[in-house]
C-alpha cells in the first residue's frame, strides 16, 4: 500500500529559533519577539526568509519606543522622559528638590524651590525664662518678619524688650541701641488713658512695653528686621503690636535702629524685671 505523507496536522512549537536546527514544515519557532511558521524544510535560514518562513505574529511595541527601560533606568530614584530623539533617563535630584519643566522643547530638570517669603523656623517658650533668643537671620535674605504671640510676664511692673544676637543665642548688650516707639493706653477699670513715647538712645536694648504695669503683660508683636546678615550696614526695625496689663490695654508702634555696622544672626527677647514667656515665635525671610 502507497504512503501518503499528510504532513503536520498542527502547528509544532519548536522555540526560540536556533541556526543548526533542522526545521520542517509547520514548525513555529520565535525570532526577535516574532513568531514564524516554516513554510519549506531547511537549516541555517533565518525566520527572515520568506522563502522558508512565513511571520505569524510580530513583536508590539512595550511603550519604550525601542528603548530598554532595564538599561536606561538604572538607579533608585531614575525617572524616564523624552527629549528631541526618544527616551531619555533623569537620575534623581537632591533632597528637597522638585521636578520642572523647561516648557515645550526642552527637557525636564531638577531644581530648588525658590520663593521670595519663606517661614525660616519657630520657637515656643512656655516656660518663663530671662531671655528668649531666636536665631533664624541668613544671608539668603535681606528682610525679616518676626511674629510674636502671647509675650507674657512672670511679675507685676516688668518690661519686655529685645535685643539683636552677634551670634547665636548671644545677644549683644552695651549701647548702641536707639528706639522712638509710639502709642497708648488705656485704664478699663478708671477710664483713664494717655497716649505715649517711649524712646532709647544709646540704650542697652529696645524696650516693647512700658505702660507703668501692674499686673502680668500679654502681648502680640509683629517685628520687622531689616538687612541684619550685612555687616556694612545698620541693623533697623520697624515695631507694630500691642497687648494688656490687667487692666490696661496699650498698643506699640515705631522703629529704631543698633547705631554700629555689624552683622545679627536673630534676636534675643528679655525682660528687664522677672522672667517673660512667648507662647509662639514665627521666623519669615523676604528676599
């Protein structure tokens, strides 16, 4: 009886295609993500050769636009992008920096976050103490905000003051320090009220209150330093707030001056009589 050869009756997956293999027909092997059925029996041609390999499928893209992301992405923190020929690695940045766009056809960076008012730290001292020294002037900007709520004494008659630091937390004492503050009070309990100058000139410190207190002082300043960190120029103020006494209520404006050049790294908040607290001090540069 004659043999009739049928051939395959179903596909033969034979792999990845190797060239010393002999390869019949309807054997399916893979070729550079592509699959190929061999359409004549041969060995040592490639899946590429259309006389003896018909292509089956062919490999997709993998959203890297022919890019190895295992190679371009190789360190913690890379990310991808694309620049003018394809697609390109970031290596991270440093700590604290954000990603930025250049704009349409440029490239993504890393950079600083730049602002020109920046809250530069906070001090709480609930705790009465003689003096309170907040350190928190740079370089990196030339005026300073300092916010003072519930400023408040530990005895009757006391008086708050400040003084500029040489250094941190050392304030500087002698007197050079000249002041004209303005404002008022007023008596809630006997109706009396005056209107007020306190000044210092070669003076030891700026003094925030001085309203013949009788009783614990709360007050709310709001500070305004002025290029402290140049050593070539006069540190100036400019003072806004006010607070009560018992029965007093009083408010506090002006400005003054440290009449020598040299620079202030922040300021130290004292009392002249007993111990003062703060209940919270906040610290803003403006460039």
């Amino acid at each position: 009886m004659a043999t009739v050869n049928l051939g395959s009756i179903k596909f033969k997956w034979k792999g990845t295609y190797a060239g010393g293999t002999a390869y019949t027909i309807d054997d399916v092997v893979s070729y550079n993500g592509s699959s190929y059925i061999c359409i004549q029996a041969s060995t040592g041609n490639l899946p590429t050769d259309t006389a003896y390999f018909e292509q089956m499928s062919s490999a997709g893209t993998n959203g890297t636009d022919g890019t190895d992301l295992g190679t371009t992405l190789t360190t913690q923190g890379d990310i991808v992008y694309r620049d003018a020929s394809g697609l390109q690695r970031l290596g991270a940045g440093t700590s604290g920096q954000v990603l930025q766009t250049g704009g349409t056809g440029a490239n993504p960076s890393w950079g600083t976050v730049s602002s020109d008012f920046v809250r530069l730290g906070q001090v709480n001292q609930t705790s009465f103490t003689n003096s309170i020294s907040v350190d928190f002037f740079t370089t990196d900007y030339d005026i300073f905000k300092v916010f003072v709520t519930g400023l408040n004494g530990s005895s009757a008659g006391h008086e708050s003051a400040i003084r500029f630091n040489s250094s941190a937390g050392t304030a500087v004492t002698g007197s050079n320090y000249r002041y004209v503050f303005t404002g008022g009070y007023r008596n809630n309990s006997g109706g009396s009220s005056a209107s007020q100058i306190i000044s210092g000139w070669d003076a030891s410190y700026m003094s925030l209150s001085n309203v013949s207190p009788n009783a614990y002082e709360q007050g709310n300043h709001e500070i305004t330093v002025y290029r402290p960190m140049n050593a070539s120029e006069q540190t100036k103020v400019i003072v806004t707030g006010g607070g009560y006494e018992n029965n007093f209520i009083y408010d506090r404006h002006g400005q003054g001056f440290y009449n020598n050049v040299e620079a202030h790294t922040g300021i130290t908040f004292l009392a002249t009589s007993g111990t003062i607290s703060i209940e919270h001090i906040e610290v803003y540069g403006i460039k």
